[in-house]
C-alpha cells in the first residue's frame, strides 16, 4: 500500500470517526463522510465498501483507544491505588479527546450488543484477570473489602457519565460557558482520583 492510499484511508477513518461519533450508526450518511474528508462518494466506496464496514472498522478503532491501555496499566508492578489513578488518567485522557464518545457507544450498544462484546474481547479486556487484581489488593489489605463489580462500575461511572450529559451539565451548571464547562472537566479526573481513593484505601 502505498503513501497517497494510506493517507486516504486515514483521511476517510478521522472523517468517519468525526461523523458516527456525532450521528452514530444510523443517522451518519456515506455522503456526508465522504464530504468530510474532502474525497468523492466512489472513492469511498472504494476503500470501504458499505457504511456497516467502515462503522464496524471506527468502532473497533475506538475501543482500541482505551482498552489496551487500560490492560497495560492493570500489568504494571505498582500498587494497586496508582493502577486506579493510571486508569482514571487514561479514560479522562480519552474521554476529554473525544468528549462525545460514552454517548456513541451507549448508543450502538443499544443497537447492536454483540459487536461491542466482541471488540472487547478482541483487544483483550478480561474481567476475570481485572476482579483478580482487585481479589489480590484486598488479600494484601491495600484496600477495604469489596465487591469487585462495584469498584469497576463506580470508576467507570465517575469517568463517563459527566462526558454521557455532558450538554445538560453545561446549560444547567455553567450557562452554556464553554470555558468553565471545559475547566469543570478538566478537573474531574483530580476530583475522581481523590474520592475513588478516600473510598477504598483500608
């Protein structure tokens, strides 16, 4: 593959990228894609032969951010509050790049289960292997005694929710201030780090 073609295809995946993010699955159009990378429908359809092909390579594409990181961080010979603290920083990082991202995936959950289970499986997400990590902290008395489940859900939902309503926190908390809802959340990955902490150390 040459030079102009893998700049093509990346040119088609950011555009794709931008426009199932905003519009997901069903209300993105080929049209619009291609018009958002300045290419032609048939071009397009060159490189990717349906809409449900280059969904199915930009939702891969997405998972792919996150959860190979956070499998990297859960590997690492540290204790187990600065795993939680690398995880928080990873899906913060992730979250405030891609801010319409929770709702997206939400979404196409919604729509179609099986394809989001199975890119996690792909990219090596392993509960098991997680809730053993979080078996292990409390076993060492690095952290209080819990369900694992409710750690992982309460990390979780600390990151993405504020990202998932993010319009209804900026009109109702900041008046539609685009700078103090950007500096909001900015600050939550200090504000999450800080109570997820408080919360588990023993």
């Amino acid at each position: 593959m040459n030079a102009k073609k893998d700049n093509t295809e990346d040119k088609i995946l950011d555009a794709a990228q931008d426009v199932f993010i905003k519009k997901g699955m069903d209300g993105a159009r080929m049209q619009e894609i291609a018009d958002e990378a300045g290419i032609n429908k048939a071009l397009l359809h060159y490189y990717f032969r349906s809409k449900e092909k280059l969904f199915d390579a930009i939702f891969g594409r997405l998972i792919g951010l996150a959860f190979p990181r956070i499998g990297r961080v859960l590997q690492e010979d540290i204790p187990f509050v600065e795993k939680v603290e690398h995880v928080v920083d990873t899906y913060m990082d992730l979250l405030l790049k891609h801010p319409y991202l929770p709702a997206f995936i939400i979404k196409e959950m919604n729509r179609d289960r099986s394809l989001f289970f199975k890119l996690i499986e792909k990219y090596g997400f392993n509960l098991e292997f997680l809730f053993a990590i979080v078996q292990d902290a409390m076993d060492r008395n690095e952290i209080v005694r819990m369900k694992p489940e409710h750690l992982l859900v309460n990390v979780i939902g600390l990151c993405v929710f504020p990202f998932a309503v993010k319009p209804v926190i900026s009109h109702v908390a900041f008046d539609d201030d685009k700078k103090a809802t950007q500096a909001f959340y900015e600050e939550r990955r200090v504000e999450i780090k800080r109570f997820v902490i408080r919360a588990i150390q023993a």
